[in-house]
C-alpha cells in the first residue's frame, strides 16, 4: 500500500510538474506574440488561451511521436493550423500586415526546403514530411 501511495505521489508531481511547464511556455508564447503584434490587455488573454490550448493539444498527441511519427506530424500541424487561425480572428487589420508577413516567410521556408529536396530526389511524401517537420 505504501509502494501504491508513494507511486501515485510520484505521479501526480509529474503531471503538475508537465502541466507548470506547459502554462510556462505557452505564457512565453503568449508575451512573445503580444510583443510581436503590439496586442492590448485583452487580445494579450485570448492569446494566452489559444498559446495554452496549443501547448495542451500538442501533449495529448505527444504519445504518437513514437508509435505512428507520420500521423504525429500531420496532427502537429492541424494544431499549428488551429492556432493560426484562432490568432487571425483575434488580430485587427493593422496587425494583421504582420501576420501576414509571416506566413509569407513561413511559405517561403517550406518552398526552399521542397526545392531542395525535390533536387535531391525526394519522393512528393517524403518532402510533406519534411516541411510538418519544419517548426
């Protein structure tokens, strides 16, 4: 009984231990994005809640890093997709010149990294792969 109680203490310590690090990084995310877009008071809160989100979804699919990494990559990406469409509602007209510049360099990236492989013989699967890998 002593083994089951120390292990589940052990247990809980780690969850809150992965759930602290997972608000600090989306806090981060979050200060980082506010600074990036010049967010007010409120925007800044709705950025937390979409960065926290983020961070939540990613952990519940960390599991398939391992087991299946291609189905990892894909939902990785619908996650990164949420969170750009969930920070494009958010943002008003002026901010959105900046976001739009992003997903411009982001474009660019992936088209850099397609061309290479492609010169390099890279089958059409094996450069999507590379570009969810892109982060």
């Amino acid at each position: 009984m002593k083994k089951l109680t120390l292990c589940f203490l052990f247990l809980t310590l780690a969850l809150g231990l992965s759930a602290q690090q997972d608000n600090d990084a989306a806090r981060k995310a979050a200060e980082e994005a506010a600074a990036l877009y010049q967010l007010d008071e409120k925007q800044a809160e709705e950025m937390y809640e979409i960065q926290e989100r983020r961070f939540r979804n990613l952990a519940s699919i960390e599991e398939l890093r391992q087991s299946d990494y291609r189905l990892f990559l894909q939902k990785k990406n619908s996650v990164r997709e949420g969170m750009l469409a969930s920070t494009r509602r958010l943002l008003t007209e002026a901010q959105m010149e900046i976001f739009k510049q992003q997903l411009i360099e982001r474009r660019k990236q992936e088209s850099a990294l397609a061309e290479k492989l492609k010169r390099e013989g890279a089958t059409r699967e094996e450069i999507q792969l590379a570009i969810w890998e892109l982060e």
